[in-house]
C-alpha cells in the first residue's frame, strides 16, 4: 500500500470544482518509453468515462515535448500530462515553469523516478485516475537552477558531479533497457575501482567548505527511485532548500554504507558531508563532470540556486490511498 505526500512536506490545493468539469489536458506521449503498451486505449478509456477532452501529442526525438507543451499551453489547456520516462517528464516540466499550468505525470519509463518521489502510482491507469478527480491535489515543489558557461537551467531531482555524474551519463541505454533500475548499481561496480577523489571548493550561503571526494550532489530529492528508500529524510522536495552531499571515498564498504543508510532514512557517519542551503558553488580540481538529472551538462564550476515553490503538479491527495498490486 502507499499514499501521496504527508501534509507537512506537502502544500496541498485545489482546482475549482466547475472547471474540473470541463477540464482539457494535453498528454504528450514518449511512444519509445519503458515497456509496449496501449497507451491511448487506455487514456481514451479512462478520460472518456470522466468526461475529459483530450489531445494527444507524440514525440519523436529530443527538443519534441518542450514544443508540444509549449503548443498545449497556446491552445488553454488546463494542465499537461508527460506520458514517458523521466526525460520527458523533466522536459515537460522545464518547458511549465513561471507559466502556472499544473504538470501531471504518467509514468511510462524504466525509472519515473519524479512520480516515485511524489507518491504518483506507477501503474498508468491509476495515475491517469487521478487526473479525473472533481477536485485536483496541486503539490508545488522546489526547483534547482544551475547556472554555467551554458546559462540558467533546471532540475528537478538532482545535479551530480564526479562519481555519481559518470555513472549516470555513462551507463549505456542497452542496460537500462535489459535491467531497468538495477542498470546504475550495476554500473556503480564497474566504476567503483577507477575513481580517484577531486579537491572541492564548495560555497553554501557563502560559507566555504574545502574537502575531498569522489562525488558532490546537489539534491532536490531525497528519493533514489525506489519506493520507501530515501537517501535522508531530512531530503524535502517542498521545502525551500538544497541539499549539498559529499561522498568521500568509493569503496565497497563506503557504497554498501550509504545503501544501508538510503534504507533506514539517514546517512552513514564520516562517508557523507551534509549542508543546506539556498546558492551553492562548487568548484572542483581536477575539473568533473556535471549532469542534471542525469542528463550530461558540462563540467565544474557551476553554480546553483533554489526556485522556492516553482512547479505545481498533480499528485494523490493525502487521504488518497491505491493498491499498486
């Protein structure tokens, strides 16, 4: 059993019950997303019982679910639905901020690991009930801009350099594919004996930390995908700050540890460093790799601020309970 987010961590509000009515949502699709199934039979199904009007809109390649959301918004839709992976998720939801328009997302994808935080069923039926609802639970969540050479760009999840950067940009699409989540442990072994520690300079709210490690991430999440486990719960996606962690050594012992920690809900002592923050900087020597959830996005230096309550998304309400089966 699971439920949606707890009250605390989560602002909760509601769409007015006569627009609910009459609400339109556009559903952009990623059709080579996780596993086959019938996708638009089921949505039909399912909208067409509620009284929904919907359009469906395909992608084909990268840039696609950005101009379609762009597109839905023209044509006034009341919200817009990602159906795919966490790459069209994390799409959809650069191309809705500052505009309002709620996200809903419809995991179709070997991770969703967005819906996993947010306590959004994985099962798309269920997920899509929750679209047809009298009454929409908004959850407005925190968002990451990184800031470099490129310019200003979000994340939802997390920003990783080093270790962690090169195990997710580095772990081929085949594996993914054949193992699902348990592709990146699999590739955490295969990098585990190659890494050697960085010198960091990281600035948190103007306070410098200089120290050694083979990874730094910035967290917007806690979550690691899995439902239940969580890096720390001191990690909220709602609560106006970041979380900067440094991993100091990568070793059997020192992955095993954080596991265990991720599992109990708190980290290991001496193998992580912890801060909070709203800016962050870091710099690195020699210079490592950066990826925005999960996405390659140059090398250190970069710079990082929160965008406090960025995106409104639909998740169950706190009362809301489903059997995943």
């Amino acid at each position: 059993m699971s439920r949606g987010p707890d009250k605390e961590d989560a602002p909760v509000s509601a769409m007015n019950a006569e627009k609910a009515l009459q609400r339109r949502i556009a559903v952009i699709i990623n059709p080579a997303a996780g596993k086959p199934q019938p996708v638009l039979h089921i949505l039909n199904q399912i909208f067409r019982q509620a009284g929904i009007q919907w359009d469906a809109l395909v992608t084909h390649g990268a840039g696609d679910a950005s101009q379609h959301a762009r597109r839905a918004m023209e044509m006034g839709v009341d919200l817009i639905a990602a159906c795919g992976g966490d790459g069209t998720v994390m799409e959809v939801g650069r191309a809705l901020l500052g505009t309002g328009v709620p996200l809903a997302i419809l995991p179709a994808g070997t991770g969703n690991a967005l819906a996993v935080e947010l306590g959004i069923p994985v099962a798309l039926e269920r997920a899509a009930s929750l679209l047809c609802m009298p009454r929409l639970s908004i959850r407005t969540i925190d968002v990451g801009i990184s800031q470099d050479l490129q310019g200003a760009r979000p994340f939802f999840l997390r920003l990783a350099t080093g270790l962690v950067a090169e195990i997710g940009a580095g772990t081929p699409q085949s594996l993914k594919s054949r193992f699902g989540k348990l592709a990146y442990p699999l590739s955490v072994w295969q990098w585990l004996h190659q890494q050697q520690p960085a010198h960091y300079q990281v600035d948190v709210d103007g306070k410098s930390h200089r120290v050694e490690g083979v990874a730094c991430l910035v967290l917007n999440s806690g979550g690691i995908g899995l439902p239940g486990i969580r890096l720390s719960s001191r990690i909220q996606i709602s609560d106006g700050v970041l979380d900067v962690l440094i991993l100091n050594h990568a070793n059997v012992g020192a992955m095993l540890d954080v596991l265990t920690g991720a599992i109990q809900g708190d980290f290991p002592g001496g193998e992580i460093l912890h801060w909070q923050g709203t800016s962050i900087h870091i710099e690195a020597r020699p210079p490592q790799p950066v990826t925005l959830d999960g996405e390659a996005a140059g090398q250190t230096p970069v710079a990082v601020q929160v965008s406090k309550q960025g995106l409104p998304v639909v998740v169950p309400p706190a009362d809301w309970m489903q059997d995943e089966g």
